[in-house]
C-alpha cells in the first residue's frame, strides 16, 4: 500500500524569491522536529492538526492557471521529510513535469537519499543552524541527531543532485567564527548562501568571501560575493 500523500497546509502561488532566479509556486508542509525560538512558521510545527489543509487537486490547479510564469515548485516546511508520503508527492509533482526544490533540515538522510536516488528533486537546499556540536541544540530548542544532519551533507556533497546550503547569519544566535566553520563543513559544496537581515553589507560580503574559500560558490542572500564563482 502507497503511503498517503502528505497534507499540504500553505499554497505562495507565485514567489520571486523562494527559488532564485525562478518564479515558483511554494508549498508548505505541516511538522517540525525542530523547535527552534526563531521559527518564521511556528504554525507549521505541529504534525497534524492546527489548520486547514489544501487538496493536490487545488494545488495542481492553481500551477495550471499559471503555467506560463510558474518555473517550478518549492516544497517546504516544517520539515517535509517527515512524512512517509513526501516521495509520493514529489513523484506526482514531476509526472506533471514541474521541476521541484526541496527544502530541509537534514535530519531525514533515509528518506533523502530516496528522493536523491530516484531524482525527484532538481535542488535540494538544506538549512544549517549552526555548527555541528552542542551549539545545534542551543539554536534549535533541544537534541538534534547531528549524525544525522552530516549524513545528508554528505549525501549531498557526494551526490549528483544540484544542492545548496543555507546559514542564517543572526549575531544573537552564531558568531562570524561559526559561520565559518560551517564553510569549512560543506567543504566542497556547489552553493552556500548566507542570509543576514539587518547585518551591515560590506561585512556580510566580506564574510561570504571568507566562506567562499571552501565551496565552489558562496553568496549572500540577493548578491553575489566577489571572488567566488557562479554556479550554473
């Protein structure tokens, strides 16, 4: 018997800045194993329960009235990966030819390197909190299964799928040093993006410049750091 397909609590029917360079339809999946204090969508934490949910059917519909724009879809969180249907989501996805991002926190790599095998996922952005130590669970409000979270960098960072990692630079929570030490993590990767609202320009640049000695392209969020290379 398939899995039931998750439920789908949040349709962004036409986003320009969940997929860069892309205009994207984004859907957004109950249940976090998460518990960070700083969580943009603490609604979506529970796994069942605390919302309406959106029909597939809806959903497919809403892509289809904008099929000329829409270059592909977001599906994110909560964590996706929870649910034992998101492979079933994402294949149907793909059976109606829309190419999809994937968004996650990287403490699923069972259900990971599935969706990386059977290549149902065109990108996969995974969100790093901070560096693999205590500091994790400081940042996300209780234990993480670190070993876990390697897992999928290095599933990731050895794989064939076009990936990214993203570090949210938020002085209260991580240091500049932190920061670098996740570069220095994802040595290697194709992409990392570091975001930091409300730090000053030239020194988020000048940290990305710094990162960008370990990954093949570092950027912050909406601007490219000088001295790093594209990724295409």
């Amino acid at each position: 018997m398939r899995p039931a397909l998750p439920e789908i609590r949040g349709l962004e029917p036409l986003s320009l800045d969940a997929w860069e360079g892309r205009l994207a339809a984004v859907l957004y999946l109950p249940g976090c194993n998460l518990d960070c204090p700083s969580c943009p969508v603490p609604y979506l934490k529970p796994l069942h329960g605390g919302g309406e949910s959106i029909s597939l059917d809806a959903v497919l519909d809403a892509i289809y009235v904008r099929r000329r724009w829409i270059d592909g879809v977001v599906v994110r969180g909560g964590e996706p990966l929870l649910h034992p249907g998101i492979l079933e989501l994402l294949r149907t996805l793909a059976e109606f030819g829309l190419r999809v991002k994937l968004v996650t926190n990287g403490t699923r790599p069972d259900r990971l390197r599935h969706v990386i095998s059977q290549e149902l996922a065109e990108l996969v952005s995974l969100h790093l909190k901070a560096p693999l130590n205590e500091k994790y669970a400081e940042v996300c409000g209780g234990p993480v299964d670190l070993t876990a979270v390697y897992e999928s960098i290095e599933l990731l960072i050895h794989g064939d799928v076009s990936h990214e990692f993203r570090i949210e630079y938020d002085a209260a929570l991580l240091s500049e040093r932190d920061v670098l030490v996740l570069a220095r993590t994802v040595s290697g990767a194709r992409r990392l993006v570091i975001s930091g609202p409300g730090r000053d320009r030239d020194s988020l640049r000048d940290l990305a410049s710094r990162a960008g000695r370990h990954v093949r392209a570092c950027v912050i969020e909406g601007a490219e750091a000088p001295g790093t290379e594209t990724m295409v």
